[in-house]
C-alpha cells in the first residue's frame, strides 16, 4: 500500500536531518479512504513519543500526495535479519533475541499506555506484530514501527471490531475469531516472535491460508513449544505469554519486559549492534554512500 523512501529534512541556518518519507503508492494516491488512513496512522504514532517506537515528525500533502516524514533508522527489519541470517547459515544468538524483544515490548507498552493531548488514554493494540514491523538499527536499538491497522480510542479508519486485521501466523486466538483484542493481544505476538527466534523456525507450519487459520484460533499446544536446553525460565515465560486464554497471560507488555529482564538473560546494546552490523553493514553502507 505504501512505500518508504530516504530524504533529507531541511531547515533553517543550513540545517539537515535525513530521514524516512512514508507515501501512498500511486494506485493508492488517490484513493481518500486510503489517504485518510495514513494520516490517521501519523497521527496516531505522534502520541507515542519512545525511544523503541519509529518517529513521526511531519506530514506534509501537497498536489502530488500525502507525505508522512518519519525518523529515519539505520538498520534492518526483524525479518530481513532472520533472512540473512538463513543465508549465511546462522542464527540470532539467544542474548540478542531476547534482547530485541525486550526493547519492542517497551515500545508497545508506550503505544498501549498512550493518551490524547487531554490525558484520555487511547487504548492502542498493534495488532501485527511481527518481525517485519520491527527495526534492529545499528545503534542495538530494536523500535517498532507500522501502526497502519492499529486499534485505537476514536480512530477514523482500519479499527471496527469484527474484522481480522493483521499476519495470521502471529495472531491469538481471540484475534483470528475476531473477538476484541487489547494489549494481550500484542503480547502473544510478540512472544511468538521471541520463540521463532530462539526455536530457529516458525511456531505455527501449514500448508495453506485456512490450514494456518485453524492452527491459529486453535492456540498453542504447551507441549509443542518446548525446546531442548532452553533456560525453564525463559520457558515458562514463553508458556505464559501463549496462553491462549487471556486472562493468564502476561497483562501488559511491560509486565513481559520486566519478567524477561529478571532473567538477567538479555545481550547489551553493543551486542544487538554488533549482530545488526555483521549481517547488514554492507547494504547500510551503500545506502549511505547513495
């Protein structure tokens, strides 16, 4: 629907940012429904000022479109890492996976507590999480991004109940039967991403759309998520944020965080930055160069 490109923000004495410019590709440019979804989105993600969640700075509309100006990251998505990661026939260490998730369930947490300019709390769920609404920069610095079909407080587009929205493969049960979805929702999510990344393969296999789909509303069978040598810890908080029934699972991303922080198991900022850099640092340093 969308594409994102570098730019450069220019101000005043000389001044320069680079930066991202989200657009509508053309055959969605002209379209008011999808043009006021992506301003509803920027406005959105302007109340959730966080460090592990993807800036919004401006937007700007002219006769050619709507330009939604964002922080730019030098990194790489989630996904992109795993990617090339398989390439090289490798995997994310332990300490950089748990690392990186920790950094996103801040980031949703941010969004989940967010609040009108009045102080009334917004309500927002992602609804997608997943690796390729994650950006791993350079910096060791994991932020969130994508808040296209959020489910937010008054927000004009994309969040009627009823309706599925979001990648199957990371959705809870209550989401994929389009029941009402909070920031529980998010956590499952986001513990599915954090399990594909130390099991080195995705939780849910199928061979089809609707097989996927059963697999899903279904939920996670306890016994098929144990991994061999896996600290019982971190396992039983993996058990915790799959519980298909929400009411025992983590409440809240930052009661995730902090349980995964307790651990003491997470790698540092150098360490996530290091990784990032060995398996990204050629594509980054082109784009710079470009």
């Amino acid at each position: 629907m969308a594409t994102v490109h570098l730019g450069r923000l220019q101000g005043d004495a000389g001044f320069q940012r680079e930066v991202a410019i989200k657009r509508l590709q053309p055959r969605y440019a002209a379209d008011p429904d999808f043009t006021a979804m992506l301003l509803d989105e920027a406005r959105l993600v302007e109340r959730i000022r966080h460090p592990h969640v993807v800036q919004v700075l401006d937007v700007v509309a002219d006769a050619s479109g709507l330009y939604v100006v964002m922080e730019l990251v030098r990194g790489e998505s989630l996904s992109g890492l795993i990617r090339l990661a398989h390439q090289r026939q490798t995997s994310v260490p332990q300490r950089v996976a748990i690392a990186m998730v920790i950094d996103a369930l801040h980031g949703l947490h941010a969004a989940q507590v967010a609040q009108t300019e009045h102080g009334v709390p917004l309500g927002i769920v992602h609804r997608d999480v997943s690796p390729h609404n994650l950006m791993v920069g350079a910096d060791g610095i994991t932020r969130v991004l994508d808040f296209g079909v959020a489910k937010a407080l008054g927000r004009s587009s994309a969040t009627e109940e009823g309706q599925i929205k979001g990648k199957l493969a990371y959705m809870p049960p209550e989401q994929v039967l389009a029941r009402p979805v909070d920031a529980r929702t998010d956590v499952y999510a986001a513990t599915i991403v954090l399990w594909e990344l130390l099991a080195g393969r995705r939780l849910f296999r199928a061979d089809s759309q609707i097989e996927l789909l059963r697999l899903a509303a279904k939920g996670v069978a306890p016994e098929s998520l144990e991994l061999e040598g896996l600290d019982v810890r971190l396992m039983a908080v993996l058990r915790r944020g799959l519980e298909p029934n929400p009411e025992r699972r983590f409440q809240s991303a930052q009661e995730m965080a902090s349980e995964l922080e307790s651990l003491g198991l997470e790698g540092t900022r150098d360490e996530v930055g290091a990784f990032v850099r060995a398996l990204a640092g050629e594509r980054l340093a082109a784009i710079r160069k470009s």
